[in-house]
C-alpha cells in the first residue's frame, strides 16, 4: 500500500507539473493591459529617461495627452510573438514605430523604396537620395516593421504592417481599426492584433520628471505570427526589437526608444538620426539562445561589406577608397588596399547572398 501511495503522489505531484506548465502556455489576452506571463522573466527593457513628448495625465483608457513607452515585455507563445510596451500613445495621431530583427540580412539603415503605408510613412524615415535615412545600432538589422496610431473624435486607431527587405522593395498592409481601451485590431488575414489602454499616469515623467519607466502595467499591446515576420531561426535565434515614438507624419523622433536613450532630447529629423552613434543598443533582445553572438558572423561572401549591413554600396566603395594603399579596405588579407580589392568589391556591389 506504501508503493501504491507513492505512485499516487508522484502522479499527483505530475499532474501538477504538467497542468501549471500548460497553464503557463496560455497565451496574453492582447488588450494593452500586462499579462502575468510576461513578467518577470520576459520583462526585455525599461525607461530611464523623461518624456519629450509630454506625459499622460488623464487616466482614462481611450485619450491620452502625451507619449512615453515605459518598459518593453515580449513572449513566444505558439508560434506568435506577443509584445507589450508600457506606456501611452497619444491621441493626437503620433506614431509608434517598432522594427523586429528575426533573421539575418534585413535594413541596418532604411532605404526609400519600402512599401507605401500610412500614406508612405515608412519612408518618410528612409533615404531621400542622398543617402541618409534612420540608421539603426551596429547589430542590429529590420526584417519587419509594425506602426500604430490613435486620434479623431470619437477616437480610434490604426496599424500597418511592412516587409523590410535587405534590398526594399517588399510587401505591406493596412490591417484595420480598433478602438483604445475596448476594440482590438484583429487581422484575421494576417493574424496581427494591436490593442492599446492610455490610461497609464505613472512611469516617465515629463522634463525633469520621474526617471523611470518601472511597474507600468498599461499600454500597447500586439501579436504578430512569427512567419510574418520571416522569423528564421537557422540564421538568427534572438529576436530584437527597436521601438520608438514619432510625430504624426513619421517626421519628427522623440526621446522615447526602447531601449531607452540616454538621458537626452528628442532626436528630430528620423532620416538624420543614426542610433549607432548613440550610446548604447536602442533595442531590446528576447533571447532563444543564450549562446548567440548579438551580431552574427558576417557571411563569407561579403568580405568588401566595411560596415556589416549587408550590403556592398557606396558607403563600402569609400571605405574602401579612403584606405587605399593601407590595410583599411583589404578584402584578400594582403595587408594592402588596391585593384584587387576594388574589383572584389564592384563583382560583389549590391546585397550579399
Ligand atoms: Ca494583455
Ligand atoms: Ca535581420
Ligand atoms: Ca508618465
Ligand atoms: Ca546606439
């Protein structure tokens, strides 16, 4: 009878295990208010830096009277990655911008030929000809992009969805309307959802303010199915996330990226803004494997790639014109930069494959 009440408790003791971890696998409820499952463990980044785009005080969960984005939580459930950004959006049509790294090769810099959404806002941050565009931190390289936007009376809200090709070109999508504190996005046709709740008062201050983004649980909450975002785990298991809040045209940066800035103004001008002169990573990793450089091996392929974006253009020519002469711009390991190397460069011009 012993044996048999020891095989009952060890079942006992099972069943619970095996209960709590389905339990666990329940996924959020996307509706911009903090899942228990996203914390403590997949809390990515918090704000520690004051509003320049002014701080919330009206409390209710449709308007907001300022944007700050508090702390960034993501979680992997059943294939869909579900992000949930403290904060507010304010109701005045400024934009959230979040960019996802989920495999190699992408955008370390945004070009002007992504897809025309939100009255081609996208590309409102990209190259205008004359090579500038948003650039992001060294390692770090978009693959896919979401935007979000709240305003009108009575108000309402909206997303896109882009593609974010190594050489542009690519897909986007309008994917509907909600409303903030009641009515979620839900793109069947995608499987996105976008639900925001803008009554938060707490976490950043405006200037001078609180410093903090800590223990904010309302905000913007999505889900976007990992094959959307072409998510490719034999090229890059961690998954990075940019997030930032823009002014209404896509035109104007603010201070509030995640992760977070240091303590400064807001940015301005997004084709100027190159976040890899900026201390620190302006993103946030959601690590699969610990073992997993934060950059990966440049492929073999692209020796002539100078600044490791994937990409074999003008900025490398320069590179390697300017080192001419000296080890700077070798592509063969001769020590010396000559015709060799600039003929390597021109045969490999454009992405690397
Ligand atoms: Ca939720
Ligand atoms: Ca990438
Ligand atoms: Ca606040
Ligand atoms: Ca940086």
């Amino acid at each position: 009878m012993m044996t048999h009440n020891f095989i009952v408790a060890v079942l006992a003791v099972l069943h619970c295990f095996i209960v709590s971890s389905a339990f666990a696998q329940v996924p959020p409820i996307v509706d911009g208010t903090l899942d228990a499952i996203y914390v403590p463990v997949n809390d990515l980044t918090t704000q520690s830096n004051t509003t320049g785009f002014g701080d919330s005080n009206l409390g209710v969960v449709d308007a907001a009277n300022g944007s700050e984005l508090d702390g960034l939580h993501a979680v992997v459930i059943g294939e869909v990655l579900y992000l949930f950004l403290g904060g507010n959006l304010e109701s005045n049509f400024n934009k959230l911008e979040v960019f996802i790294d989920a495999k190699s090769g992408g955008q370390n810099r945004l070009p002007g030929n992504n897809p025309d959404i939100d009255f081609n806002g996208l590309n409102r941050m990209g190259d205008d000809g004359t090579g500038n565009g948003l650039r992001f931190d060294t390692c770090f390289s978009a693959d896919f992009y979401i935007t979000s936007t709240c305003g009108g009376a009575p108000i309402e809200m909206w997303a896109n969805i882009a593609q974010l090709l190594t050489e542009g070109g690519g897909q986007g999508a309008y994917i509907g309307s909600g409303i903030p504190g009641s009515v979620a996005i839900d793109n069947l046709k995608y499987g996105v959802k976008v639900a925001i709740n803008n009554s938060n008062i707490a976490g950043v201050g405006g200037d001078g303010g609180n410093t903090s983004g800590a223990g904010v649980t309302t905000g913007i909450e999505m889900a976007v199915p990992l094959i959307l975002l072409g998510y490719d785990p034999t090229t890059q298991k961690n998954i990075k996330i940019c997030a930032a809040i823009n002014g209404g045209g896509h035109d104007y940066l603010s201070n509030q990226f995640l992760a977070p800035l240091a303590p400064m103004g807001n940015l301005g001008e997004p084709r100027n803004v190159d976040l890899s002169t900026i201390e620190g990573n302006q993103y946030a990793v959601l690590v699969v494997d610990t073992n997993e450089p934060d950059c990966a091996p440049r492929p073999p392929a692209c020796p002539p790639d100078f600044n490791g974006d994937l990409i074999i253009d003008g900025s490398d020519l320069a590179t390697l014109l300017s080192g001419w002469g000296t080890p700077a711009g070798d592509t063969n390991g001769d020590q010396t930069t000559d015709g060799s190397d600039l003929a390597t460069l021109l045969s490999a011009w454009g992405p690397c494959v």
